[in-house]
C-alpha cells in the first residue's frame, strides 16, 4: 500500500506542476486573487511565507542555495554549495577542481524561476488532495489529460486521438510495463529485447535486473537482424528518437512491435518532422521541461581509443561510449547542471585543447 501512495502522490505532484506551468505560461500572478478580495488577508499562509523569502534571502556567494528542509546549524538553514565551491557562504572555489560532466542536473533553472518568484511561489495546504483518487473516481486528473493531449497538438509531436494514455512514475516505469505488456507469455521461447546502437544503457539493465523467464536483452538490432534473417522468434524493438546518446531520429529496422522512446522529441531539441502516429510512445515530464542535454564526443586521433580516458586526464569526467554498447572512442558529455558547472567544463575544454596545441608546436 506504502507503494501505490508513494506512486500517486508523486503523479499528482506531476500534475500540479504541468498546471501550474500552464497557468504561469498564461499569465500566472495574482490575478484569480484580486477577483477574490474575500481570502485577503493572509492567515495560516503567512508564517511559511515568511519563513520561504528568509530562506531564500540567504546569501551562497551565487554559487549555492540554502532550503528550509536542508541542513540546519545554530537553528539557521545553511548553504549547500555546487561542486567544487566550499565554506560556509560558498565562496570558496576548490583549485583545480575535476568537473563531473557524467550526468545533468536541472539546478541551472534555479535563475530562472528566482526571476519569477512571484509568479512561480506556490502554497499547498497540508490536507491538499489527501484521497487516493479524485472526485471522478480516477487516480489521475482528467484536466491535466487534457492539457497533455493539447500539448501535443500545438507542438504536433504526437497523434493523441483515439488513443489511451498511461501515467507512470518516470519512463523506466513505463518502459519496463510495456515490455511486459508485448512480451511472450510462453517462457520456453522468450521475446527478444533490441535496441540500435548506441542505445540507451536503461533498456539492457533493466531487462537483467528484472530476469524474467519471458524476455531476454539481445544487443544490437542491425546485428540480430543480420544473423536472423529467417527466424520467426518473438522481437520487441526499442527505437529512442532522438537517440540518446546521439541524438539521432530513429526509425523501426524490424518493423514488428515497437516501442518508440520519445523523451527528447520536442522542438528543443530536434526539428519536429511530423507527429509520431505509432502504438506505443512514450514521452517524459523532465524532458518537456528541458531537463536534459548531451554532446556526443568522438575522439578521433588513432592512439585515443579511449575518449572518456582523454578527458579525465584533462579534468573532465564523462561516461564511456561502452556504456551505451559502443565504442570508447566514444563518450557523452552532459551539459546541464548549474552555470558554475558549465564554465568550468568550458575552462577544462580549453585547457585541453590548449595542451594539444602545444604538444603539437613543439613537434
């Protein structure tokens, strides 16, 4: 039971974000207030308005945040600095700091909701949506099912007509619940799991954590195909499009069933050719949001066979290209994090090549 309220408490915060964001898009402040007079003024809200704008008038030197739920010292909130910043307001830069560019974080949206403080503040009663369902008897909200449909209308990503829609807790979720939904239901002749490569490494580890008597991981598509021409076994065909990790417009080379990963399909990341109109699509919250951005680095000189090596040496880390099953000539860089992070990876960039530079003059 601890699950299933963990799970709907987490769609329905899902749910409040997406509406919020439309309201804001819209126009947001107060104006729904200043038609109602009546709720003015303030009672049970003020004391955690007053104790939000304290919190956030701490000052981290612009290179950390302090939070009301974070650490506290002397009955005060602290600052919680970015990576490779220290002391006690996140002054201190450490030298010669290795910036960790192996995953993305979207703290470098903090500046722009402070610019839109007044727009962006919520406050949520703690008896807020405390049943499990809504009025309708459903676990999720049918305005914020039609807001989602309209969504991809307007940005013309996906057909939504005439179909279902399934939420879920993140895609891995929903990735993992449609492999079982178009799996073998016959264990003496399990479906064949198979994903282009490079491929998105969550595919291969999950079917391996879940070990199911029903599906098996089989590696690369191109080269399944190519080894069974004239096998009738039961495919099931991961097409991420974009690609990560490079963010390539995939289409299906087996044609049987499909599952198309559409996380990055939104316009700011790719040119949106058309709508998808495929059975199964599954988009992200956290990519919509712009959540997520990559660089997919080859290393091209014959003696740097591994590129992820090259980069560590000059400060940087990444993540190997043999994690999405290709070559570590190959690595992927994230690129969101706080701004901080990004002129810094900028910096250990230009020392590198700086260095190579000179390596070469002195030839």
């Amino acid at each position: 039971m601890k699950k299933y309220c963990y799970g709907t408490c987490f769609l329905i915060s899902i749910a409040i974000n997406i509406l919020f964001s439309i309201y804001l898009h819209l126009g947001g402040g107060d104006r729904w207030v200043d038609k109602n007079p009546e709720i003015r003024p303030l009672t049970w809200t003020e004391k955690a308005a007053e104790e939000a704008e304290a919190v956030a008038a701490i000052s981290c030197s612009g290179h950390g945040l302090a939070f009301l739920d974070g650490r506290i010292s002397d009955g005060q909130p602290v600052c919680e600095c970015y990576d490779c910043y220290g002391g006690t307001d996140c002054s201190e830069l450490s030298p010669g700091c290795t910036v960790d560019a192996d995953s993305g974080d979207p703290i470098f949206l903090e500046p722009f909701w402070m610019q839109n403080a007044v727009a962006s503040a919520v406050v949520i009663s703690g008896w807020h949506r405390m049943s499990y369902r809504y009025a309708d008897y459903t676990l999720m909200s049918t305005e914020l099912e039609t807001y989602i449909r309209k969504l991809h209308s307007i940005v013309g990503n996906a057909v939504t007509e005439g179909r279902y829609m399934v939420f879920g807790v993140g895609s891995s979720q929903l990735l993992s619940a449609a492999v079982y939904a178009l799996s073998s239901e016959n264990s003496s002749s399990p479906s064949n799991l198979l994903a282009s490569i490079p491929f998105y490494p969550m595919y291969k580890a999950q079917t391996v954590l879940f070990n199911s008597e029903n599906f098996q991981f089989e590696g690369d598509t191109n080269s399944w195909q190519s080894n069974n021409r004239t096998n009738n076994t039961d495919v099931i065909e991961f097409i991420t499009s974009p690609n990560n990790p490079d963010g390539e417009l995939k289409k299906s080379v087996l044609g049987g069933k499909t599952i198309y990963d559409h996380a990055y399909f939104w316009p700011h990341f790719t040119p949106i050719p058309g709508p998808s109109d495929n059975d199964l699509m599954i988009f992200t919250l956290s990519k919509l949001t712009g959540h997520a951005a990559y660089v997919w680095v080859k290393c091209e000189r014959e003696e740097d066979d591994d590129c992820g090596a090259v980069l560590e040496a000059g400060k940087i880390i990444s993540r190997s290209g043999s994690v999405f099953s290709s070559k570590d000539r190959y690595t992927r860089l994230s690129l969101i994090k706080s701004q901080d992070d990004f002129e810094l990876l900028l910096k250990r960039l230009t020392e590198l090549v700086s260095l190579e530079n000179n390596s070469i003059e002195t030839m």
